[in-house]
C-alpha cells in the first residue's frame, strides 16, 4: 500500500471504503439518536400525566428540574439537527466540486 502506485483504481475503491464506513457510522449514530429521541418523547408525554400529581405531593422543585432538562434536551436536539444541516449541505457541495473538477475519478 505504502510506496505503491496511485492509480485512479486505487483512489476509486479507497474513496468507496471511506465512503461506506461514514455511510455505516452515520446510519448507525443517527439510529440510536432516533431511539434515544423517541424515548425522551415517550417520557415527556408520561411526564404529562404524572406532573398534576407530583404537584400535589410537594414535588414542585423536581418539576421545575425536569422542565429545565427536557429544555436543555430541547436545545441540544435542535443544535444537532441544524449541524447535521450545516455538515450534510457542505460534503454534498464538496462532492460536486469533485465530481466536476476531477471526473476522471469516476465517482
């Protein structure tokens, strides 16, 4: 590998490589963030249920700490979303440029 020729294979199948184990990290972390996604809608909607009676029994300041952390899940969801944004937006754009400027690569 090291010291051997590049040759447009070569740097095909390396870029094919690169490419399916981003795809597969991806596909993965996005699933298991999906889960952990609809486990937090899960909670908030029992939270829904049980909060009148928490109140009741004195549990006031817990609400206010749950409220402050599913805020706080809120923001990090929403920061996520807009860099998942942000990063698929400039590796599309970067592709193109590639596939425009260097289509002898054949990607």
């Amino acid at each position: 590998m090291f010291g051997g020729k590049i040759t447009r294979e070569s740097l095909h199948r390396a870029y094919h490589n690169v490419k399916h184990h981003l795809g597969q990290a991806y596909h993965k972390t996005k699933h298991f963030l999906g889960n952990v996604d609809h486990g937090v809608h899960v909670a908030k909607k029992v939270y829904g249920v049980l909060a009148p009676v928490l109140d009741s029994y004195g549990g006031g300041h817990h609400n206010k700490n749950i409220l402050k952390a599913l805020g706080g899940y809120e923001h990090l969801r929403n920061k996520v979303m807009d860099t998942h944004e942000t990063v698929s937006h400039n590796v599309n754009q970067v592709v193109g440029n590639i596939k425009k400027k260097v289509p002898e690569l054949g990607l």
